[in-house]
C-alpha cells in the first residue's frame, strides 16, 4: 500500500521541523521550546482544553509525542537553547 493510498499516513517533515523551532508564546513557560514543555504542565493543558488555532494544534502534537515517549526524535532537528 502507497502513501498515495492512505493520506495522512506519515507526518509531514516540514510540520515537525516547525514543531521543532515553535516557541510557547504566554505565561509562565513563554519563549521555552514546546518540545521542551515539561509533561505535567502539557497534560494539564490537554485536561483542560489546548488553545485554538495552529498553538493548539502544536501543543496536541507535543501532548501525543511525550505520551509515546517520543521527545527523542526531536534531537537531531532541535533549534539551539538560548540563554
């Protein structure tokens, strides 16, 4: 079976390059990766509601990547910290 068959299959390379570089824009964690979020506060999100709009779109991929344990794959595509 083709990609061409099952669309949506596999995740688009460019959506998690953005992912990768997607800074929280608010409160208390403002301007830290959302890769970086730390997991109680993403969980708490996805209790109580993700933002509309492409954030939230964001935090729900982050909320099923820390899920499965899958922040690993982002290493080799993370944007440098900056201090």
């Amino acid at each position: 079976m083709s990609n061409k068959e099952t669309p949506g299959l596999l995740p688009d390379p460019n959506q998690l390059l953005k992912l990768a570089a997607y800074k929280m824009p608010y409160g208390k964690y403002a301007n830290r990766l959302l890769i970086d979020l730390p997991e109680p506060y993403v969980v708490w999100f996805a209790k109580k509601g993700f933002p509309d709009g492409e954030l939230g779109h964001m935090m729900r991929s982050v909320y099923e990547i820390k899920l499965n344990g899958l922040e690993y794959l982002f290493d080799p595509i993370r944007q440098p910290r900056q201090n």
